[in-house]
C-alpha cells in the first residue's frame, strides 16, 4: 500500500534534523537539489523507481551513486527517527557499480626510459622514487644527516 506522502518530506526532515549536524551540509543539500525533479510527485514505494529513473542520466555512475546514496540516507533517517516510510523500499533502491581502478604499475624499463629523459637533478628523484616506493614530498622532506638520509 503507497502512501500519498511524497519524498519531498524526507528531505525537507533531513534538511532540517540531519544535515546542520554535517561538515559536508552544504554539498549534501546541493546535491539534494539535483535529485529534486526526480523525486517531485513521487510516493513512499517509489524509491526504487527513482533510483532507475535517475540512473539512467547521463552522469558517472560515482556521482550517481553518491547522490542516491544521499538520498537514501535522508528516507533511513525519517524511517528510524519519525517512522515515516517503508524500510522495504528503502532496501529496492538500485545504485550503480562503481569501478575506480585506475592503479597503473610502471616496470624497471620504463622507469630507466623516464629516467634518462629527465634533467640529472631530478633522475635521482625519479630511481629513488621507483626503487624505495617513497613519494615526492617524503623524498623532498628527507634531511642528510651522519652520511645518510632520515626520513620523518
């Protein structure tokens, strides 16, 4: 059974409880607001639908899922704190998979090929890099002291 409150109640609480308590209020409203035509005219039970509905725009599915993700925050916390709701429907809701993996390992002959189109100062940075794992400002914070290298 729907109920004929819409979602626009969610975030008005959320809005209003939830996100005063929040560093991150300011961007969790602004994204808030790009879900709104989505979620205008829409009923408790229609979560799901939105969560479709939405992710088929043409945005990264990261910003997608994040957003939803605000969302669905907003309908838990008015179910947990006022009971308005349906946990049910909170649980329908679909939220894009998200690939980052961007790691790229570079090998021992690439690393010499960069090395040797550098200028000398900074090839030594380059192998100490390549070879120890540190990274540039670990490198660059590293004081000389007793003929070695102390690194903090």
């Amino acid at each position: 059974m729907k109920c004929t409150i819409s979602y626009v109640i969610h975030i008005q609480i959320y809005t209003n409880e939830r996100i005063p308590k929040l560093k991150s209020g300011l961007s969790v409203i602004n994204d808030l607001s790009h879900l709104e035509p989505y979620i205008k005219g829409k009923t408790y039970g229609d979560l799901s639908a939105i969560s479709r509905e939405y992710g088929r725009t043409p945005l990264s599915p990261a910003t997608i899922r994040k957003r939803l993700t605000i969302l669905r925050a907003a309908a838990e916390y008015a179910y947990k704190v006022h009971q308005i709701g349906d946990r049910a429907d909170i649980g329908r809701m679909v939220l894009p998979t998200v690939r980052n993996g961007r790691q790229v390992y570079l090998d021992r002959r690439t690393v010499i090929k960069i090395a040797r189109h550098v200028s000398r100062p900074w090839r030594g940075v380059v192998l100490v890099a390549f070879y120890s794992g540190l990274r540039l400002g670990e490198i660059f914070s590293a004081k000389h002291r007793n003929g070695a290298f102390e690194i903090r």
